[in-house]
C-alpha cells in the first residue's frame, strides 16, 4: 500500500462487520460529566464479542482475504486480544487459524483460544522467537500472516468503533470535540480518527499510551519513528508495541493530534470510575483514553468528549487492585 | 385500577422514555453458550442511567402525571435504586422530589441522591417509620407518593426492559423460548412479560428471587398472597420486599410462569461469570435471572432463553467477595 486508506475503506470493513461486530453502547454518566464540567461519552469495546475490538481488524482481515487464501488458513502471535479476536473471527468464517502463544501465557486466554477453534502453538519466550515460528507455518502451510495492527485491513477494521461512535453522538445531536483510544502499534487509534473524521470533520482524534511506552507520543512530536525503552513493566499489557508500525505511522501523523500518556496508577482509578460509575469491566489497556479523560490530560470541560473503553479481559486480581484503591468505597 | 395493564400500556410508556432511557445492549458469550448447550442473552440494565431499570418506573410515573400534580412534586422512599432512579427522573422532567432514605444508608448512595438534586430527608430505620414521614410530607405539600413497584405506571414503564429485549432478539432473528427478571414486589417481572409476551406470545416470563425471600414464587405455588419470614439477611439488598403487591399480584397470576429461587452463593458466582465473561458490573440483586440460567433452574439446553441483570448499584467490598469465589482467577 503506498496511499493511504480512507474514510470509504472503513465503511467496507462496517458492512463486512454488519452483524457480526456487537453495536456496542455509547454509556454517559450525569454525575462524572457534572464533576468534569462536559459531556464524557465512553464506547464500551469490553463488551465487544471476545472483550476487546479485536475482532473487528481480524474478521475485517479474513474476510477480505481471497477465498484460495482463506482455505489455506491464517497465523497470528499473541498473548492477548488479539489472539482470541483472530481465533473467533476464524471461527465465524470458517478459517482454520493457528495462534503462537508464549508456553506461559495465562491458562484462561490459552483455553479462550482453544475454545474459539484455533490451534495454539506454544513456545518458549525466552529461547524462541515467535515471529519465526509463525513464519515458518505460514511458509509451510501456505497460510496468511494476520498482524495484529500495521496493516490496512485491521487498522480500517478497528476503525469501524470510531465510525460507530461518531453516528451513536451524532444521533444523540451531539457534535464532538474530541476522541482518544488506546493505543499500542496504532490500528485502533488511526482507524477511530478515520471512522470519526469522515462524520466529524472538525473532531480531534488523540492516541493513549501508557508512561514509559509512549512511542507514538514522541513519534507524533519529533516526526519520526520513536522506539520505547522497555518491553515490558506496564500493567498495561495490551499496550507494549515497541515502536509505531510502517503503515500506521504515516496514517497517525496525518490523522491524530497529539498523544496522551498516563500513569499505571491513573489506569486503575480509571478502572474504579467504570467500574462504579458506568458498571463496566476494563481491562488496563483499555483504561488509559479514559484516564487521560479523567485527569484532565484530555480536557472536557465545556467540550464534547468520546473515548474508547477497549477490552475487559482483565485477570481477577488486578481488578481487585484497581478496586481497593477506591477513595469512596 | 381494575382492569389488569396490557401490552399497549407499555408501548405508552416505550414512547414517554424515548430518548430517556438507554437502550442497553442485548449481550451474548459464544463460551457461555457452548457451555449451557444453547443460547443466553443477556439484557444489561446495569447500563442503564443511574446504574440500574429503576428508572423506567419513575421517569414514567412522573411523565403520566397532570401537569398540576408533576407542580406539587414527587416523594418516595427507599435506600436504593428507586431513590436514584426517581430522583433522575425528577431532574430530567423538572419535578421537585423528596427521598426518605435511613440515616445509616451507605454515605455514596445518599450523595448520589443528592447529587440528582432530591430533597433527601433520612429517618431513624428503628425509631421511625419511613411510610409516615413520606405520606405527612405528601400530606403537607401535595406532593405525589411514588410507589417502587405496585401501581400500573410503575410496572408498565419497568416493561419497557422486556419490550426491548424482545425487539432486540427478533432483530438477530432469535425467538426467545423464556426470560427471566429479578423481583423484589413484581413491578420489573410483571412489566417484563407484557413487554415480551406483546413481540413473542410463546415465550414463558420468570421472577427470580432470592432463596429466603421467595414470597412471590409460593404465592404463585398457593394462588394466594405469601409472606416472607424474614426483612432482611440475603445479600441481594434490593429484593428483600415483603409480599407481592396488589397490582403486581393478579397480574404476575396471570402472566408469570413458576418462580425461579437462587442461593446467594449462587447469586456470587453469577456475579463473577458476569464480570469474566460479560464484562458487566452486576450488584447481587441483579443477578438472580442470571443464577437462575446458570445453574440450570432456568433451563438454557437447546433453547433461547434471555435475562435481565437489572442493576449494577454493588459497594466495592461485596464485588471484591464475589471476585474472590473465582474458580478459573
């Protein structure tokens, strides 16, 4: 791809989704948008099929796919979202998929995996790579390499949440200042300001990183690709891409403003305030556009303001960490 | 009231609460499906403006009112969900209410009253009676009493859940064998099956209650009005009602299928299934439907069954509990 997609390709990936991807809800709260001083609108993609967004770039993926390819099969790595949006997305269309998971990954998202109909490869992360063990399936299987963010097709596919949220506003007469979603390699945060921008030309769209892995943020303010210092050290484990992709780089400097970064501890009193005052379950790297949101980083006062709750795959007892830090529980 | 309300009342009340109410999503787990060996849908009122359905009720008793009436305001009682919900429904409408709420109620519940902009009066649980001061203030300002569940506006705004719910199903082509609904007084449950039975005659409609609490369940066994033994000792704070009411009874005689009755643990684990795999915050009371299809009461074996988790209003402390019962954290 050397042009850049457009408005018009996430309206493809929405009629490929139609009946697939779940309308999730445009949730407002009274009280938390009287203490802000604006309206604050959150699109719950934790309660998207598979808890996250991720089906909508993986189905969007295999569906665009020739059907010679398909029969072929599709390979993808990951611990997480990812893994459980592309397995899924195989099942509902009939595509084999094999998923390569590190050995220690959480028994629950190995058995999820499982349970969606891929087949899970599992290596060793410290002695193994990942990316050549799912080359090497690809090369003999025949299989298509499905990325979980630097590629059109995912990146138009995620942005059918931003086009969603941008018609749920519209239809509730609300014009919006501003959005921001998470963001790891991009997919969801180019493809929301796709999404957003063809309905609401005017809207800012804003990426949210964690501290400390904010490459986007520092690629967006230096104009060139940033690498982040550490793989890992985030609760955000959903947010750990070491640098912006090839595609979504070039797309990210058109089409988002500046980044947003936020603490691990402005995460979990992010989780708090959905947990009790919009009764949804985030996961932390699905937390950190409404941190930044709630802390003012994302201002909303006197402003119109929508943020993408990503995923809810969050393991019990980082819930309960989130939820013990609760000044008025 | 004689004459029994019907499916039209709560076609009335649909159109009163157009715009007002969220149209929660109709949620769906292939996991959980594939477990229970059929289809379970999950109605999300949790999601609904102030954390739970109460405000169907409310916002449609105030919205039926004479125009004279809604001038003198609106008073009623309760510690929970009906306090937050008729207080929106206040604010939204412009009616003045008075909530009567125990002076040892949880300080965030009050607040949130508060915060909607009732007059929040509290009373002695053990000195005083609620029922009086609520009915001298109505009294001595003309306000108007609204009940939390047994008047025909009440109910038939509560249904407005059930009308959704059943819309939602047969868009996905879904006809729905049973649903079921907590019940505290019947005013959710009996609304409920005229909303469904309107769309899908065939399907059967179920109170769910809390084991201890069962009043509507053996009234329904005896064919006459059943008290319970006991105020209080379930977890499940908002369906501790003492006996069917008046208009709910003849109605949930008529209308309901045999009474669906849960343990509190059962109510926990359900709970937990709700946060791990739904992504949704339900309080206790909430989740009995729920227990009810899990648990295999409510059978969901080669059926399409739907369940409301109709409120989210849970303290840190109690989510944490159920958390920790988690078999697979």
């Amino acid at each position: 791809m050397t042009t850049l997609p457009t408005f018009a390709d996430v309206q493809a990936a929405a009629r490929r989704l139609e009946g697939i991807a779940i309308r999730t809800p445009l949730l407002e709260n009274a009280r938390v948008n009287a203490k802000l001083g604006g309206r604050l609108f959150i699109k719950a993609e934790c309660l998207q099929r598979t808890g996250s967004f991720k089906i909508r770039g993986a189905y969007n993926f295999l569906a665009s796919m020739s059907e010679a390819d398909r029969k072929k099969g599709a390979v993808g790595w990951s611990s997480g979202n990812h893994a459980q949006g592309l397995a899924e997305a195989g099942r509902l269309l009939g595509v084999k998929t094999t998923i390569v998971m590190p050995a220690d990954a959480p028994a629950l998202k190995v058995a999820n995996t499982r349970a969606s109909g891929a087949e899970v490869v599992l290596y060793d992360r410290v002695k193994e790579s990942r990316e050549e063990i799912g080359q090497g399936i690809a090369k003999k299987t025949g299989a298509t390499i499905v990325p979980p963010y630097d590629h059109v097709w995912i990146l138009t596919g995620q942005g059918t949440a931003g086009l969603e949220l941008a018609e749920q506003a519209k239809a509730l007469g609300v014009t919006l200042d501003a959005v921001a979603a998470p963001c790891s390699g991009g997919g969801l945060s180019t493809g929301t300001a796709l999404g957003v921008k063809g309905i609401m030309p005017n809207a800012t769209v804003h990426a949210g990183e964690p501290a400390g892995f904010d490459d986007l943020a520092r690629s967006l303010a230096s104009g060139q690709k940033e690498k982040n210092a550490k793989l890992s050290g985030s609760i955000c484990d959903a947010l750990l891409a070491p640098e912006p992709g090839d595609v979504t780089f070039p797309l990210a400097q058109k089409v988002l403003g500046p980044g947003l970064v936020v603490t691990d501890e402005e995460v979990l009193d992010a989780m708090e305030v959905a947990f009790r005052e919009f009764k949804i379950v985030v996961e932390p790297g699905g937390a950190v556009a409404l941190a930044a949101a709630l802390t003012g980083k994302l201002p909303v006062k006197g402003r119109n303001v929508a943020v993408i709750c990503s995923g809810g795959n969050v393991d019990h007892a980082t819930f309960i960490r989130a939820l013990s830090r609760a000044k008025t529980a």
